[in-house]
C-alpha cells in the first residue's frame, strides 16, 4: 500500500506534503483509500518513494481491492 512505499523510504506524511505542496490530510486520504493520488503526480510520488510508478500503480489498485472488499 501507499503507506508502506512512504514509510520504507523514511519519509512522514508531512514529509510528502511539503515535497508536493500539498496538505497532510491529502497524503492520509491517498494512504487510507479515500481518494488516489492525480497520475501527473504519480512520477514525483515515485522519486520520493524511491520506486517505480507501476509500484504506485499497484499499491492503489490494492487499496482498491481492501476498500471494495475484492481481494
């Protein structure tokens, strides 16, 4: 998921929010399922992350799966 690509590359919520000029509670929206990250934003999201956009991709769409219950 979205919150263990940012916590394996030691970054806080805050981190991500400052890098993106974004609020914390966009970051927590994307990482509890409530919205997804725009994909113009997916490639910074990887440089930050430390991994690939398909990396991203996949951990949203099982967010996805968690949040629609098919797993």
């Amino acid at each position: 998921m979205l919150k263990d690509l940012r916590v394996r590359a030691g970054l806080k919520q805050q981190d991500v929010a400052d890098a993106l000029n974004i609020g914390q509670s966009t970051v927590a929206m994307w990482e509890n399922g409530t919205n997804n990250p725009r994909s113009v934003i997916l490639p910074t999201l990887a440089r930050l992350y430390r991994c690939s956009v398909e990396d991203l991709i996949d951990a949203i769409g099982e967010a996805e799966r968690r949040k629609t219950g098919t797993e």
